[in-house]
C-alpha cells in the first residue's frame, strides 16, 4: 500500500483497490460500525467461497493433474511446442495464482488445458505404474487416463481436448478455440472454453469459460492498437456459485499518444468482491502520474452492491511514501491493508494484473 514519491505507478502495480461506475443518487452513507460489518462480511464471503472451491472434485482433480501427476506430453523431447506470441500467450493466463486466498492456496493450471501443440500430441494417453502409454488415436482429439486419488486402482479420470483451431498470424500459428472436459468415475466435473477473435497482432479479443461443481469462471478481454495514437484495453472476469455473481473485475483503459514523451491515459473500473462494489477512475497525462499527488488524479470509493457508501480512499504521504487510507464517512481514516487485509489482497491483485496486461503487449 505503499509508493515513493515519485512513482505513482508502483503504487498502482504494489497495491491498490478497484472501480467506477456512475455515482447513484439514492444511496445512503454507512456510518463506521455499518461499514465496518460490510467489509468483515466481505472477507468471510472470501475464506467461505475459498474453502467451498478447493473442495469440488473438479477443482482437486486439475490441480493434481498439473502438479503431482507426471505429464504425460510437456516434457516429450520430440514435441516442437508452437511459437505464440506473448501477447497470446497472456490471454491463457485466465486466473492468477491464489485467486482469492493466500490461504488457502487456489491455483487454477489452465496452460495444461490450453495446449498450443495439441496437433502434436493428438491420440490417446493412459497411465501405468511404469509410465503412459500413447496410442495415435483418436486423431483429432487429445486424450488423457489416468487414476484419482493416486492409490485408485483404475484409471477413472478421463480428459479430453477436443475442438481445437488456429489461426496464422504473421506467420505464427495462434490458437483460436480448444475445449476440455475432465470426467471423473464417469461424471464431467469440469470443463473449460476458450476462443479467440484475431484480426492481427494489434486487434484480438478472448474469451475462457470454465465450470466445475456449482462454479463458473468467465474471463474477456480485448486489446485494439490498430488506431494511431490509440491503445484499447478492456477487461471482464466473473466468478460465480449456482448463478450468482460473487467476484468480479471490469476495466477498460484507453491510452492516448501525445508525444514520444507522454500520454493521457483514462482508466475507468469497478471490482465486486462479495457485497463490496470498488469503484475507480484515473484521467491524467503520464507525467502527472509520475511526479503527481494521487489524490488529484484518481477517485476511489467503496460502495455495497445495493448502492449505500461504505466510504472513500485516500493516499498519505508518510516520508517517502504514499499510503493508501480508507476514510470513513465520519471522516476518521485507517490504513487499508490493516482494516482489510483479505480484500485488499485482491484489488492489489486486479491492479497489479491490469497494469502488467497493458505494458507487456
């Protein structure tokens, strides 16, 4: 939560909350006891959905597939994995590491799911005590057998990779679609979608849909460079149990040339954790964000998801650095990390995965 004083960035990169959204004129200010019932509500929802994920056969079985069981094609030496631009290869990353807990830890592997050689290792692969065993049928899917829990004495886990198709992009072959079905003790319980729309290195969108139990991930996004002096970004992830919306992030950000030395950059975006809704807007040029006071370039508030203020975000300098407060309605502040811990590790998160999407391409 901290940033020196010059590097506005790091703050956005180290630490920071989420979102926007139009102001609604209906809704009432909390006072502290109410807000702070709001936020506590917010962090059990967090520890309660991560304990409930890391419990669904579909999430343990990915997890055990990408990190305790020996893989059956990622280490073939005679498989020549396709050259994807990073670009690309960024739209895979669907979910971070830890994505909601640090503890529990949720890793979802999907680069084990979204197979860009998957033409060279189509066929059947079963798991044996000695190793797998690799048949070339069939030859337009990618199957994988193999036991769960370890000591199960069949192989009663099944994946398919199936409906997979590429693009050339410059040369390069890109994916543009793959689906994947995990079947245990034959009953699916997990699945994952991804697609592609690919004009050409500076236009794409992408979408990954994934399912398990009572569980849907969906994550979007699109980037557009192909007007001067115009970069395009924008971003939805929703996380849902049985329907119902319980995490998500929208962004879009646009950056527009000035010079070889600056940019405006506008970023409007809005985070859903829970019944927490973080409302954000950044308009300033590249220098101001460099050598600027925070508080006169974005406004960051919080809200419930029935509209009420829950109260506002402001930074403090403290020596060197600038630190990130929650301010009460009453006007009373508190650092943000020590009142939310859970919470603010997640819209950290979002910022920090927002920034890195946009200066990496």
């Amino acid at each position: 939560m901290k940033m020196k004083r010059f590097t506005l960035f790091a703050l956005f990169l180290a630490g920071m909350v989420s979102f926007v959204a139009c102001e609604k004129d209906d809704t009432k200010d909390l006072n502290k006891d109410e807000a702070q019932q709001q936020i506590t509500n917010a962090e059990q929802e967090l520890l309660t959905k991560s304990g409930e994920i890391v419990a669904t056969d579909g999430y343990k079985v990915q997890e055990y597939f990408a990190t305790q069981l020996p893989s059956p094609f990622y280490v073939k030496s005679d498989v020549s994995k396709s050259v994807v631009p990073s670009r690309f290869q960024k739209a895979y990353e669907l979910t971070r590491q830890n994505l909601l807990l640090e503890n529990p830890e949720i890793e979802f592997h999907f680069d084990y799911f979204l197979i860009e050689f998957f033409n060279d290792v189509k066929g059947t692969w079963t798991w044996a005590p000695d190793g797998w065993t690799h048949e070339s049928t069939p030859t337009d899917k990618v199957i994988v057998k193999f036991p769960y829990p370890a000591t199960n004495a069949t192989n009663n886990v099944t994946i398919t990779y199936y409906d997979f198709t590429t693009t050339l992009v410059y040369g390069e072959t890109v994916p543009t679609g793959i689906k994947v079905k995990i079947e245990k003790d034959g009953n699916q319980v997990f699945s994952m979608v991804y697609s592609a729309t690919i004009a050409n290195m500076m236009k794409y969108s992408t979408k990954v849909t994934v399912t398990f139990g009572p569980f849907e991930i969906s994550n979007e996004e699109s980037f557009d460079a192909s007007v001067n002096n115009k970069v395009l970004y924008s971003k939805n992830f929703t996380f849902k149990k049985d329907g119902k919306l319980f995490y998500s992030e929208d962004a879009d950000l646009t950056i527009t040339v000035v010079s070889e030395q600056s940019a405006d950059i506008l970023i409007t975006a809005k985070q859903i954790i829970g019944n927490l809704e973080f409302r954000l807007k950044i308009e300033a040029n590249t220098n101001e964000l460099e050598t600027g006071n925070p508080n006169d370039l974005a406004s960051l508030s919080l809200y419930t998801t029935s509209g009420d203020k829950v109260g506002d975000f402001v930074w403090v300098l403290e020596g060197e650095d600038w630190v990130l407060y929650f301010k009460f309605n009453n006007g009373e502040q508190v650092k943000a990390e020590t009142l939310m811990p859970l919470v603010a590790e997640r819209f950290s998160s979002f910022i920090d995965d927002l920034f890195s999407n946009i200066y990496v391409k």
